[in-house]
C-alpha cells in the first residue's frame, strides 16, 4: 500500500548518520550477522544443530574404539566408496538437508514463535537487508559446522583403517582433491538448501511438512526420469562429488550435469529464491497470533 | 463529549473526498494521517474507514480491548499493512520502514526478548542495526536508559527483570533513537505507581518538546492525565476524537476499579476504606488481591504506597481493571444518541 504522500528522502533528527546506502546497509547486514550468527551457534537451538553435525563424527570416532575389520576391507580404494554412501546417503541427503533446515527454517520462524521480529521489523533497515544478513549468518553456522562434519568424517574414516596409506593419499594422491572437493559440495548444498528453507519459513506458518516433502523428493530422484531429476538441488550437488556411488538397480540412470553448469545452476537458483524471498517479506506482517 | 462532535483539536472531516481536501490544505509531512483506512482480519473487521490526523502532543487511542487500539497502531507503524486507504507518517509511508523508523520509535505489547539479552545489550544491538556507531550506540543506550530510570539495571539479564523493568526496557529502546513520533501500545502496563507518575511526566516532557506520542490505553484516568488529545475507538470505528476535557467530566462520574495483587489485602482493605474517595472494596477470591473502587485513583496510589511502606506489604501488581472503563465507553457510545 503506498502513500501518495510520500516524502521519503526527508532526514530524521534522530537518525543515525547514515552515509551512503551501501556503506549505511554494509552496516547494518554486520550488526544482523552479529547477533544472528551468536544466536546460530550459542542458543539453545544452536543444539540441535550440534547434534545433526556432530552425530557422524561421534559414530566413526567410537569406530576408532575397536580394531579395524581388515577381512572385509583389505582394498585400500574400496575407501572411497565407503565414504561416498556415507557422504551421499547420511550427511548430504539428511544431516545437512536436515541441519539447514532448522537453521534457515527458524531465521524467520523461530523469531516469529518468539515474538521478537517486531523489533528488526521496527528497526530503519531494509527488509532485503535484515533477509540477507539473516541469511549469511545461517550459511556461515551451517557451512562452518557441515564442513567441519564432512571433513572431520573423512579424515577419521581413512586415518582409522588405513593411517599409513592414508597419509599419502592425502598429501601426495587424489585425496586433498576430494577432500576439497567434498566441502565445496557442502558448501553449495549449504547455499542451495539455506535458500530454500529460508523461502519455505517465510511462507508457510508450520514449515514442517513442506520441508518433509522436499525430502522426499529429493529422496526419489534417483527415481525420477532425467528432466524432473534437474528439479532438485540434489541432482546439481551428486553431479559434483568426487566420486559415484551406484544408486541401485531401480534407478533411472541420467548423466551427471557438468560442474561448469551444476555451479552456476545451483547459485542462479539461490539468487532467484532469495530475489523471491525479498519481494516476499516486504509483505510480511506481523500480528504473532495464531503462531 | 458526543460521537464526532466533540471539541477537536482536528476537526473531523466526515467524507474522504472532505477529508482529503482538509488534509492537502495542511503541511502532511507535519502530521501522521489516515486516510480512510480499513483493515480486516480475513473477514474479521479490525478497524474500518478511519480518517485521522495526528499533530504533536500526546494522542491517547482509547477502547476497550478489542476496539482496534492496536490495530491502528500496528497499521502506523508497518508491521500490518491496510487493506484499503493510506497512511503518512510526516510524509512517509509506513510500507517503507528504512525511512520511517528513522523518525518513529515504537513501544509494542508483545513483552518478549532475545534470549540471554541484558537491558543495555538489546538496545546497543538494535541501535548497530539502526546504522549507529558503537560509539553512538553506547552513548543513545545510556541516554535512554537513564531517562527511564534502569541505569542500576542495565546490565542484567532482560529475564530477570519485573513486568514493569521490562516495559521500561522496551520503552527505553523505543525513544533511544530520539525519535520524533513515539508510537506506545498500552505504556503504563505494569508499572507501579511512583514508576507510573514518573513515566508520565516522561511523556509530558517529550511531548512538550514536540514530540507526537500516540499512547493507547483503556484506562481513563491515565488518559486524562497526560492526554492533549483522545480518540476513542469502538469495534473499529472512531466513535469520537477530539480534546481530553471531554472525557475528565465523564471519568469523575465513574469510580475506577483496580486490582492490587498482594499478601494480607485484607491490611490493604482496611486501611483504604479510611480514604474517602474508595467506593468499594473486596477480597480476591484466592485471598492474594484485593479489587477497590475509587473515584480518585491518584489519591489512591499515595495512600497504597503509604500503606505498603507501613505494612511491609508486598505487592505483586496494581491494575486497573477493564469493566469499569466498559461502563464508561457504554455510556459514552450510547449516549446522545451514540454509535453504540
């Protein structure tokens, strides 16, 4: 609803001393990120999330607490198998789907059940700005955590069964690659999956079951014939892993998408649903009643 | 003081078309206007066709719950949008908060924090989101804390804190920014009655420094005491709006009902009896409060203080109670041929 009187450049007495827009909303996406990025590793949420990240690390570490089954792992380069279905089964498709879903669902969600969104939404701050700098605090708690998950799960997984063999995979074979090539596929996951939850807790006021049907669509799309398989962040993100793991004999067999467009692709389509987010939530009101 | 007849310091226009001739005839950007304003809750009405301009001074929204108070408080300040009309804040449109917040601070009901937070932390940090230095902010969060007295306090933690601490909490952040319009839903919530008088006489400064506070409340007293203006509000019509004298006579006709929660009210009962001006008094159900009717609240709340320093009572709150404030809207809306 617009004004006819709008007079919007007038100067308050009491504003702050705004300087240009980028430097005054430079500003202001920091002092969100302040607080957001406290809340995202210290609140009592926080633990959660803990939990979803920390679990693969604990189960491998307890591993380490008995011998290594030698006999039904004798070749060395079964590993990378192992650590694919490991990786494309548990942490991509579940810990992080689930982690930046309870990250990037509350950014908005948990503050409206709180009842405290009324004081951002009080604040002079554009609400594209308070969106964005929400959404950088939950990528950086969730990269920081699901990077350190993915790495950490490698690492234990090879130095525990093979420590000699995997010194020199990672400091002189392809292992330092994949390592790398791993958290940048949980980064691009943390990325694309934070959009898409940031939208849902914005639309829909129990978030819950938009966010089981997205996984299990992304659950089938081993399922799904080659063109739906593209309607998904999982396809963009399993085309980029190292290394391929079978998805089994019901799977619709379709050719992985190129990293030169996977990447693209899947930071194109977060731009386009935080572009849709911010048109949203300059619409967004607040009555807290019924939440 | 009759439906839309009363003395105005706006006199009310009764059409759109009139009202929009009235306001471009004046300095928009020196007033908060509505413009034939409705909202509704799906089919639910929260407030329908209000025009209103709003000039410096203390506006008090009056209505019982329900009336649409908040409603248009929330319609002021962006947090809901109309569904038909339009609304300036001194030229600005609410739908544009990184404009109008610069100049419009709000003191909101909803009594809820960000965990963990201390007074003097939650107002720095929404002052950093304002744009504000460090510096500034620390400096904006120590002005307006000492303004309502919670400097001692500051630096605890926001959930420790009374009822009343956490109003002048919020009310701190609110004006910390030296807002022009100050926008406070339901203020003296809470509040004891030394913190009551002091936080008024807070108002009345700002106010005289020309401020705009628009203050709902539905307690009539408080609005004559500290009003300039009212506009009263009846199932989301404005039933009247125009100087407070008319609404002192019709408050000095109803005694007050307030509820005083507290140990031993049966002390508390029979000591107020002794004040002439108490109309009744009667023992909570639960034994821990005691309801009394007066027709001079003022004179009351220096009596209980006398009391509780006496008795070493202590008192958990001291609220007014809404059916009495009924009574008078009854009587206001239906009288003269009223709108009730």
């Amino acid at each position: 609803m617009e004004s006819t009187f709008e007079n919007d450049e007038q100067p308050a007495a009491g504003s702050a001393n705004r300087g240009s827009s980028w430097s005054l909303w430079m500003r202001q996406t920091l002092a969100i990120m302040g607080l957001e990025i406290k809340k995202n590793f210290l609140s009592r949420r926080a633990f959660l999330l803990y939990l979803i990240a920390g679990s693969p690390l604990v189960l491998l570490s307890m591993l380490a607490l008995f011998p290594p089954p030698t006999d039904d792992m004798e070749n060395f380069s079964q590993l990378g198998m192992v650590y694919a279905g490991i990786y494309g089964g548990l942490i991509l498709r579940t810990l992080i789907f689930f982690g930046c879903a309870w990250v990037f669902m509350n950014l908005f969600r948990g503050e409206v059940v709180d009842r405290s969104l009324h004081y951002y939404f009080l604040a002079p701050v554009r609400r594209e700005v308070l969106l964005i700098g929400k959404y950088l605090s939950g990528l950086i708690a969730t990269i920081v955590l699901f990077s350190l998950t993915t790495a950490g799960s490698m690492l234990i997984l090879y130095f525990w069964l093979y420590p000699t063999e995997s010194r020199g995979f990672f400091f002189q074979g392809a292992g330092g690659g994949q390592l790398f090539t791993y958290v940048g596929v949980t980064i691009l996951a943390c990325i694309g999956y934070g959009a898409v939850f940031l939208i849902v807790g914005l639309f829909f006021r129990n978030p819950i079951i938009p966010g089981l049907l997205l996984y299990g669509w992304e659950w089938i799309n081993f399922l799904l014939p080659p063109l739906l398989k593209k309607v998904s962040v999982i396809h963009y993100l399993q085309s980029l892993v190292p290394v391929h793991m079978s998805e089994g004999p019901f799977a619709v067999l379709a050719e992985p998408t190129p990293a030169w467009i996977s990447v693209p692709s899947l930071l194109l389509f977060t731009g386009v649903v935080l572009f849709l987010a911010s048109l949203h939530i300059r619409r967004v009101e607040i009555s807290y009643a019924g939440d | 003081m009759t439906p839309n007849t009363i003395s105005s310091t706006t006199e009310p226009a009764s059409t759109p078309a009139e009202f929009r001739t009235a306001v471009a005839s004046q300095a928009f950007d020196k007033m908060i206007v509505f413009e034939d304003v409705s909202k509704f809750y799906g089919e639910v009405l929260g407030v329908n066709r209000v025009n209103l301009q709003i000039v410096p001074g203390i506006t008090s929204l009056v209505g019982p719950n329900g009336s649409g108070k908040t409603t248009l408080m929330n319609l002021m300040t962006g947090l809901l949008k109309p569904t038909s009309g339009r609304i300036s804040v001194l030229g600005t449109s609410p739908s544009h908060p990184e404009t109008v917040f610069q100049k419009l601070g709000y003191c909101s009901q909803f009594d809820s924090f960000p965990h963990g937070a201390t007074a003097r932390g939650f107002i720095e940090f929404y002052l950093r989101v304002h744009g504000f230095t460090t510096q500034e902010s620390t400096e904006l969060t120590h002005q307006a804390l000492e303004r309502v007295s919670m400097l001692e306090a500051a630096d605890s933690k926001i959930s420790g804190f009374s009822k009343g601490m956490r109003q002048r909490v919020r009310l701190a952040q609110s004006i910390a920014h030296n807002p022009s319009v100050l926008v406070l839903d339901e203020p003296l919530n809470g509040l004891d009655p030394m913190a009551r008088a002091e936080i008024i006489r807070l108002f009345r400064q700002l106010a005289d420094a020309g401020m705009y506070l628009i203050i709902s409340s539905h307690i009539l007293h408080e609005v004559d005491m500290m009003s300039d203006s009212v506009v009263l509000l009846h199932n989301g019509y404005i039933v009247a709006e125009g100087e407070v004298h008319g609404v002192r006579d019709e408050i000095d006709e109803h005694p007050i009902q307030i509820l005083i929660r507290c140990d031993r009210p049966q002390i508390l009962a029979a000591r107020l009896f002794e004040h002439e001006h108490t109309v009744e008094a009667r023992i909570h159900d639960d034994r821990q409060g005691l309801f009394v009717k007066t027709r001079r609240p003022d004179d009351l709340y220096l009596l209980l203080n006398k009391v509780i320093t006496e008795h070493a009572l202590r008192v958990e709150s001291v609220a007014p109670v809404d059916d009495d404030l009924n009574a008078v809207y009854q009587y206001l809306i239906t009288s003269d041929g009223g709108q009730g």
